[in-house]
C-alpha cells in the first residue's frame, strides 16, 4: 500500500505541474492556483509516506 500511496503522490506532483504550467500559458489564474495546490498536496503525501518509512525501520 506504501507504493502505491507514493505513486499517487508523484502523479498528484505532476498533474499539478501540468495544470500550472497550462494556466500560466493561457493567463488562467484559476488553473495555475489548482495546479499549485495539487502540487502541495502531493508534496504532503509524499512527505507522509517518508515519515512513515522513517519510523518503520
């Protein structure tokens, strides 16, 4: 299930990539904010997912 979270937290980061990068290139300032939100959230699961190795071992 670890990789599977991990997985999901990398495709949040680039998804979140994508849609900002689409906002800036047509001046959508909605989309450029969601991009950056999905971004931070991938950043939070993945940085869960490291605690969570941490205190494994």
């Amino acid at each position: 299930m670890a990789a599977d979270e991990k997985s999901q937290a990398k495709t949040e980061q680039a998804k979140g990539k994508i849609k900002e990068a689409a906002g800036r290139a047509v001046g959508n300032e909605r989309l450029t904010a969601e991009g950056r939100a999905d971004q931070t959230k991938g950043d939070a699961r993945q940085a869960k997912e490291k605690t969570k190795d941490v205190f494994k071992h």
